[in-house]
C-alpha cells in the first residue's frame, strides 16, 4: 500500500483565508481531495472521481503563514471502489513545536473507464498488521455505507 501514498505541502496565503486569518474549509477539502485522487490514481491508473467523503471536523485552526501537510493513503478497495485516508497537519514555522493534526477523513473514490462507467481495481497487497486492520475498518464502513445506500433506494 506504500506505492500510492502521497504527501503534499503548502503554505496558507492571505487569499485562501477568511478576515480573521483562518483557512477557508473549502480550501482544506480541494487540498484533500487532490491529494485522495492522486492516492487512487496511482493504484488504479484509470480516471477516478470523488464519491463520499466521511465528516471532516477540524481539530486544530489553521492560520495564514502556517505550513499545512495532507498525507493520503489507501487503506481499502471494493470493486470499483477505493477508500483513501487522508491527514491534515498544520506546523507553526516559526516554532519549534511538531505538527499537530488538524483534521481527518475518509475520501471514497471510484475508478472510470473511458466511458465514464465504473472499472474494477487491483486488489491491496496487505503487508503488515495495521494494514490489515485498517482494512477490515474499512470494509466495514463500506458495508454500513452500502446498507444506507439500499435504504434510500
């Protein structure tokens, strides 16, 4: 699962924020996002579009002139489908203090072939124990997902 990890930083500039100096969430969200879909692409090589992302709760403001990380990783595919972890940090460049996390959440992506309809995807390569639970985490949420879906069709 290693392969399609990515990890991107930025600085947050004075017209990604609000008047008080805190980052808009819809700049937060497209950073993710971004970072989701090149998650997913790298595993399936295939166009993939967003198609739910879990509840974003910011743990931490994120301010003007702080370094913002997103870190994505795969953590389970269906068929067509792949959920993708992605992780902001925010880091106060002008401390000595670690980054902190400032929010998570779930992206879950669907690989299209040319014709926009759903491909099937490689299956994950689990190496390791925490690989392999967060998988199961995420073949639950899949599941639970899937029920909500049948209830409202």
């Amino acid at each position: 699962m290693a392969y399609s990890q990515t990890i991107m930083s930025q600085i947050v500039l004075p017209e990604q924020a609000n008047p008080a100096g805190n980052i808009h969430g819809g700049e937060i969200i497209k950073m993710m996002d971004n970072a989701a879909y090149v998650v997913a692409r790298k595993h399936c090589r295939t166009n993939v579009v967003t198609a739910r992302v879990d509840e974003l709760e910011f743990y931490q403001p994120i301010f003007v002139g702080q370094l913002v990380t997103c870190k994505g990783q795969l953590v389970f595919v269906g068929r067509s489908s792949m959920e993708v972890l992605v992780q902001i940090e925010v880091e106060d460049l002008s401390s000595d203090q670690p980054p902190v996390v400032a929010l998570k959440a779930f992206f879950t992506m669907v690989a299209l072939d040319e014709n926009c309809r759903p491909v099937e995807v490689p299956r994950l390569i689990l190496e390791t124990e925490q690989e392999k639970m967060a998988f199961e985490e995420g073949e639950k949420r899949y599941q639970l997902y899937k029920r909500k879906r049948q209830k409202k069709a």
